[in-house]
C-alpha cells in the first residue's frame, strides 16, 4: 500500500515538471513568434498593400465599387483599416492589426494545444516560426485576420462536438459570416464544415446546419451579387495558376516551409499527423477533415478549372497543417520532457531556413514598391497643385496614389492614354498638365498627347514625363 501511495507521488510530481516544462516551451514559443511577426513593419509597402491603402480611405459607396470591378475581395478588412488610412500614410500603422491579430492567434492556439504536450509544443513552434505567417502578420492584407478567424472557428468547432451547445454552433455561425466578409475562399470552409454533424438528424444538428446556411444566406444577400461581378477578367487573379496535382502539394505545404524540395516529405509528415488525430482525438480529428482537408480538395479540384489555389486561400485553416506536424512529432504522454527538448531542434533545422528568408528578405515575397520610392519621390518635387499625375500600367496608380496624395483619396481623372489610370494628387481643378510615370520596359502611347517642355527623366529604370494635351 505504501508503495503504491509512493508510486502515485512520484507519477504525479513527473506528470507536473512535464506539464512545468511544456508550459515554459510553449511561452518560449509564443515569445519568439510574437517577436517575429513585429520586426520589419516598417518595410516598404508591396503593391497589394498600395491598393488596400488606397481603397480603405475611399468612401464607402467608392469603396464598394472599387472592389467590385478592380478587385477580387469583400470590404470588411478594408472597413477594418479604414481609419487608419484615412489619417495616415504610415505603412507600420496599416500593418499593425495584421500584427496584433496573428499574434492574438498565436496565444489562442497555444492554450488551445497545450493538451497535447509533445503534439501541442511542436505545432505551436511551427505556427510562431511559418514563413507564412509571418508574411501575413507583416502584410496590410486580410490573411492574418482570417487566420484569427478560422482558428476561432475551428476551436468552437471541437467545442461544439464535444458539448452540442447551441451557442457554440451560432457563434460558429458568427464566425463564417466574418469570414466571408474577409475573403471568399471562406465558402471552401463552409462547404466543409456543413459535413460536421454527418447524418446526424437530432435537433443540435439542424441548428450547426442552420448556422452556417445562415452565414451563406447573409453573405449572398449582402454581396453576392459583387461576388459575381468580381468574376470577371479584372478581378486581379489571373495570375494564379491552375492547379495540378504538385501545385496542391506545395500550397499545402508551403502553409509551414517554404522550400520546395522539402514538398512532399512535408506533405507526408502532414498526412501521417492527420492519422493520428482522427485516431487518437476524434473531436479534433473530425474538426481537422471537415475544416481543412475537405475545402483543400474543393479548392484543388475548383483550381483546375479557375484561377484559386495558392497558400493563401488556405490561410482560413492555417492552424491545420501545424497541428498534424506536431502530431506527427508524438501524442499526449509518448515522449518524456528530455526527448521534447530534442524533437524541437530537429523540426527547427527544417523549418527555420524558409523562416530567416521570410524575416530577412520581406520584400521577396510579393512585387515591392522600394524600387519605385526614388521615382515617386522625384515626382513629388515635379509635381505642383493642379497637376494630374498618371501611371502606365494603370497598377502602378495605386503606389502612385498611396505616396503622393496623403491620407485624403485623390481626384480620379479620365485621360485618353490606353491602360493607363490617372489622379489629381493636389489641388482639386485640373489645369491640363500630366505627369506621366512608366514600368520600366512599358512604354505608353497616344497621339493625343505631347510634351509639355520638361525633358523625360530616368529613375531607376522608371521614366517620368511631362504631357499636355493636343
């Protein structure tokens, strides 16, 4: 009897200095990946975040319409940055709530897996270090607030299959609906999460039904029809390839490295992990099938016919792929403290490469605006009130209009220069002179224009002119 008392002590305080040490590596962790995701938020912007700038500061019928025949997104994150867009030019600031929300993402994730001990330190290492994530957390785009989002989702999700509240399947509901409002690849999510229940026919699986067709019904009612209207050639996503089958391997793994040769072992390592969770948790595992793997195969089957499947369609299930990483590293209870603390340098010298990449090189990512500053800058001292100024292609405005015009949204200007789009950044009557500014390599033409007496300049490969009209 003594024996067995003293047994159960000795379990207990080594149960305890686990649960010590794991809870010391998940703050570590949760620290590190904080820091990370707030360094370099003053880089220059990217083009993409031109355009969220730019279109947040419009009014919101403006808004509306920008977004609907130039882009391919709901407004909520641009409402979101509204405020600050509209009183700053301060790239930091614009990228702030992407900061706070994968952060905040980060913490909630940490407390969500720390059950899972060896499983929970590892996929909450892999979430802090993701080249992904902290590309998401450092861009002015909606990705890090729907990977907040979708991580809510998937925590209510487990909730609700372990205690059937109708609560928690409203508030599941509440979540779609600002999912959809974020990005449209929320719809995958939906469609997946629909199969949750099964053939359940009891009345707490009618209300998660009935929550998500609600969420469908709100955002069909509200922007449905500019959803439709996005489809067409201007919606900015052709450039997105259709998917094959290895383009829909390195979508998913690129969600933890970024290094294609690492595509299909990691692939595999997250298969391996998936297996154990439906094995092991069934909650979580039906959660993980239903909330991830099941929109992946949408979003690949749907890619080979449109323009969809890139890591970031995916951001909504961002937490999936480091879960089952981390499953696969071990389960509740397999490996001691000691063997933790070596698992943890074998996944950082896989991981940590594509992560230095995403830290040092920020503006590799996506198309950077730090070539154009010089030009921008120089066209800031040409330009005087009530001159127009016009970009060539007409993507370059949104840079354009960001760097020149402050906080307050331009004047648009219709000029007869094709594909090419024009603003009154000072001023508001338009006295006839255009500063026209040039990709390098494009050149625009119109016979409608000549020169207005400045010599053409060079900057960077860029080319400014001075136009008047005929």
């Amino acid at each position: 009897m003594a024996n067995g008392r003293r047994l159960a002590r000795l379990r207990a305080a080594t149960e305890r200095s686990g649960r010590r040490v794991t809870d010391g590596l998940l703050i570590v962790c949760v620290v590190l990946g904080s820091g990370l995701r707030l360094l370099n938020l003053t880089a220059p912007p990217r083009l993409d975040e031109t355009i969220t700038g730019v279109t947040a500061r419009l009014p919101f019928g403006a808004m509306v319409a920008q977004l609907r025949h130039g882009d391919a997104h709901p407004p909520l994150d641009y409402l979101l940055r509204a405020p600050i867009a509209r009183h700053s030019t301060a790239i930091w600031l614009l990228r702030l709530p992407s900061a706070a929300m994968s952060v905040a993402a980060l913490v909630i994730f940490a407390l969500w897996v720390r059950r899972f001990e060896i499983a929970g330190v590892v996929a909450v290492f892999l979430f802090a270090v993701s080249a992904f994530q902290l590309e998401a957390a450092r861009q002015a785009r909606m990705y890090a607030p729907l990977a907040l989002v979708g991580l809510l989702g998937a925590v209510l999700t487990e909730r609700w299959l372990i205690h059937g509240r109708r609560r928690d399947a409203l508030c599941v509901g509440v979540v779609l609906t600002v999912g959809l409002f974020l990005h449209a690849a929320t719809l995958l999510v939906a469609g997946g999460l629909i199969f949750i229940p099964g053939w359940r026919q009891d009345r707490r699986a009618w209300w998660w039904r009935g929550a998500i067709l609600g969420a469908l019904g709100c955002w069909i009612a509200l922007w449905g029809p500019s959803f439709v209207d996005q489809q067409g050639p201007s919606n900015g996503a052709a450039y997105i390839p259709f998917a094959t089958p290895s383009r829909a391997l390195s979508a998913v793994a690129e969600l933890i490295v970024h290094s294609p040769d690492l595509d299909a072992v990691t692939v595999l390592v997250i298969a391996a992990g998936a297996i154990a969770l439906v094995r092991r948790d069934r909650p979580i595992g039906r959660v993980w099938l239903c909330g991830f793997l099941l929109p992946a195969a949408m979003a690949a089957a749907i890619g080979t016919r449109a323009h969809l499947l890139i890591p970031k369609t995916l951001a909504f299930a961002f937490w999936a792929p480091c879960l089952a990483a981390g499953a696969a590293a071990g389960w509740i209870g397999t490996l001691p403290a000691p063997r933790i603390l070596a698992a943890l340098p074998l996944v950082a010298f896989v991981v940590v490469p594509s992560t230095a990449r995403a830290v040092v090189d920020v503006d590799q990512t996506s198309w950077s605006t730090a070539s154009f500053a010089p030009a921008l800058d120089r066209l800031d001292d040409l330009v005087h009130t009530g001159d127009g100024v016009a970009a060539f292609p007409g993507q370059l405005v949104f840079p354009a209009e960001w760097h020149l015009s402050g906080p307050a949204a331009p004047r648009p200007l219709a000029v007869d220069i094709p594909s090419a789009s024009a603003f009154l950044p000072k001023g508001r009557t338009w006295q006839g002179t255009l500063w026209l500014i040039e990709y390098p390599g494009s050149h625009a033409t119109s016979d409608n224009w000549l020169p207005c007496g400045a010599p053409s300049e060079r900057i960077e490969g860029y080319r400014i002119s001075c136009l008047r009209h005929r």
